[in-house]
C-alpha cells in the first residue's frame, strides 16, 4: 500500500504579496513612465551651461587723456580698488584713447544680485577718490543668457537697390517684432550704415559770412530744445508756455539761422551741406555663399548683410525660443521684404541644443535597455536554479514518504536525487 504524495505551493502572504499579485506595480511603472516624458518635455534644453559666475565689466569714460594716462590714473587705481571686494576671483582692465574697461569676476556660486550690489556700493563709497578727469562710469552685469542663440543674416541679392543702409533700416524694424516674441531677451543689430542726418562744412562759405564752426555747433545746440517754462494764470485759464521745438527734419535744419552779419541772417544752407541719409562707414559686413552651399548654388559670391542676434531669457526652453523666431523671420520674409532681400540663419543653438539633448537621452536609454538585458539571465538562472532546487527537494519528500507494505516485513526505499 502506498500513501498518497503531498505537494505545497508557495504562496506570498501579508500585505506586500497581495500589493504584488494586484495592478498596482504595473500601474506605478506606466505612471512613472508618463512623468518622465513629461518632465523630459518640460524641462529647458539649453547649449550653455546654467552656472552661476556674475561677472561685470565697469565702463569708466575719461575724455582727454590718452590708453597710457588711463592705465596709471584710472585703470590700476579701480583694480585695486574692486579686487578688495570679498568674493571676488579676478580683476584685469583694457584701456583705450579716454575710456577703460574694468572687469570683475567672482567666484562660481556667487550671487548675482548681491555682487552687483557689492561693485556699485564699493564704486559709491570712493566718490571722493575718482580723479577729476572721470566724466562717467558705468556697471554692465554679463550672463551666460547674453548669448545670442539666434543669429539671422539679412542680405540682398541686389546691393544696387538695397545696400547695407537700406538693409539696416530693415533690421532695426525687424528687432521690434523679435523684441515682442515670448521668452527673448536683448535683440541687437551689427552691421550696415544706420541713418543720420550729416552737417559738411564748407569753409570759404564760413569765411565770407564771418562764422565759424563753432557757431554752427551752438546754434544747432539751442535751436534743437524743448523746455517747458511753465503757465501763466490768467481769468481762470491756464496758458503752458512752452518755448522751442526739436529739428524734425533735414529741411528744417537747413532753414536755421546760425548768425546774423550786418543785420542780415545767415542760414544753414549759405555755409554747409545736410544729407539726410547713411552714416559714415565704421566697418563692412558681408556674407558669401561658395561651391558647398546647397541651399542657394546658383547666387555663389559675396553680397552686403546686417546681422540680428536674438538671445533668450533665464530658464526658457532655447529649442521653442530658436522655433519661434525662426517662424517669425520665415512669415516676414514672405510678406514684407522685397523679393531682392532674403534671410539666412547662420547660429541655431536651439537646434544644437535639442541634438545634444536628444543624443544624451538615446544614450541613457541605450544604458537601461544594456542593464535590463544583462539582468534578465540572472534572474532567469536564479529561477531555473529554486526550481531545480524545489524538484530535488519534492522527489526527495516523494521518495521518503513512498513506503511500500509487506505482509511480512517492511521496507524503506531512499532515493536520492
């Protein structure tokens, strides 16, 4: 007679087996996915590091004296004087023709708020020891969101109808509808000849009319004011007095008098020439196209460009601030600039940016997905070895437990596994 085997299978008891044989884990592993997505879509992506490093530049103007005198008078003096700051990393100056730049850098970590306020109280405090030769000074901050990361090049493909001026004149259009776009910060403008309205002097004409350019300047000095002098009340009615007007434009500065000979005015126009139009030139800036670009193979060669740098605020996503812009430009292009003027993006950081992102992100899923697969055979093994280990153990329970009766005696068969 054999008695019947008896098996038992494991089960998880208490509170965290039940938690397991319920939804719940698959429900937390999908809600943790979701809040990953989400936050990787949320968070910024930026090309620059977000460190903290305040660092200004102290502009002090000294008109007169020469990069030498400002080094000794002024630039040594105002190292000195910053670097007893504390916080502070490095002090150096450039010195220039009657001005120089004082910049100032601390430690990484410093708050920005509080170091700026450190440079204008030191500045303030030593007043009394600023040489007299000092007309101004000035404390611009510098940030790592000073950084353009968008920069557009405006360019004509017929400079004979749109020159440099004509193309800055539209760019500094343009920098108010970028200036209106969420998150954008300093929009600026290089490049081009902006418009000014110019005074040639002609000498032989000053000359016969007894002036000179000394007189040119004051006149043009007073007749270019707008001061209010008060009211006057009178039966209950107020009169604003309120003398001169500003020059509106070139034709109006032609018609002022600048001195009066013999009783007779002398205009504007009877000793100099006004041009209402481009400035002098200070620099040129060009943009060429050669055999490896594709975009635009038949206009290879050098054409006139403006440049407008778009930078983005503290904590904003650079990919939608870059996306934005550029959509901007593109619907601009299409309907106000003439068909001679295009645009050209030649800095993207939000693109770069969102490719660095984007790399880091198949990287770290390349990491998980190597890790999870060279788990998964352990964990297989280690299965595959319990279960061997609880077969064993089961044949043996098995073997032990089967006892086979004899009329006469008995027996006890062991098997061993």
């Amino acid at each position: 007679m054999t008695e019947p085997t008896t098996t038992t299978t494991p089960t998880g008891g208490g509170f965290i087996g039940r938690v397991m044989d319920s939804p719940a884990p698959a429900m937390l592993m999908l809600l943790a996915l979701l809040s990953g997505v989400v936050a990787l879509w949320l968070t910024p992506r930026e090309e620059e590091p977000q460190i903290v490093v305040p660092i200004a530049d102290v502009i002090v103007s000294a008109p007169g004296l020469s990069a030498q005198q400002v080094e000794r008078q002024i630039a040594i003096p105002t190292e000195k004087l910053l670097y007893q700051i504390d916080g502070v990393e490095y002090v150096y100056s450039a010195s220039h023709n009657g001005k120089c730049v004082v910049t100032v850098r601390y430690h990484v970590g410093e708050d920005r708020e509080e170091s700026l306020f450190k440079i204008y109280n030191k500045m303030f405090s030593n007043l009394d020891r600023i040489p007299a030769a000092v007309e101004s000074w000035v404390v611009k901050p510098n940030e790592i969101d000073d950084v353009p990361i968008v920069v557009a090049a405006l360019w004509s493909d017929d400079p004979e109808r749109f020159d440099d001026h004509d193309l800055r004149r539209l760019a500094e259009e343009l920098e108010l509808e970028l200036q209106s776009i969420t998150a954008t910060n300093r929009v600026t403008v290089s490049g081009g000849r902006s418009r000014q309205i110019r005074v040639e002097l002609d000498a032989e004409a000053l000359a016969a009319r007894q002036s000179s350019a000394l007189d040119v300047a004051w006149a043009i000095q007073v007749s270019n004011q707008h001061v209010p002098a008060g009211e006057i009340q009178q039966r209950n009615r107020a009169i604003v007095i309120d003398p001169g007007t500003f020059l509106g434009d070139a034709e109006s500065l032609r018609s002022m008098v600048i001195n009066v000979i013999d009783g007779v005015p002398v205009h504007l126009r009877d000793v100099a020439r006004v041009i209402d139009g481009p400035s002098e030139p200070e620099d040129y800036t060009w943009i060429g196209f050669g055999p490896a670009d594709t975009a635009t193979p038949e206009r290879e060669g050098v054409y006139p460009a403006v440049f407008i740098s778009v930078a983005k605020q503290k904590g904003s996503n650079a990919v939608w601030v870059a996306r934005d812009v550029e959509q901007r430009l593109a619907e601009l292009e299409r309907s106000v600039f003439p068909p001679e003027v295009h645009i050209r993006i030649i800095r993207d950081y939000g693109q770069t940016a969102d490719q660095k992102v984007g790399d880091l992100i198949q990287s770290l899923g390349v990491a998980v997905l190597t890790v999870v697969a060279d788990a998964n055979p352990f964990e297989r093994r280690e299965e595959i070895g319990r279960a061997s280990s609880g077969i064993g153990a089961g044949e043996r329970r098995q073997h032990v437990r089967h006892r086979h009766v004899h009329p006469r005696h008995w027996h006890l068969h062991c098997g061993v596994s």
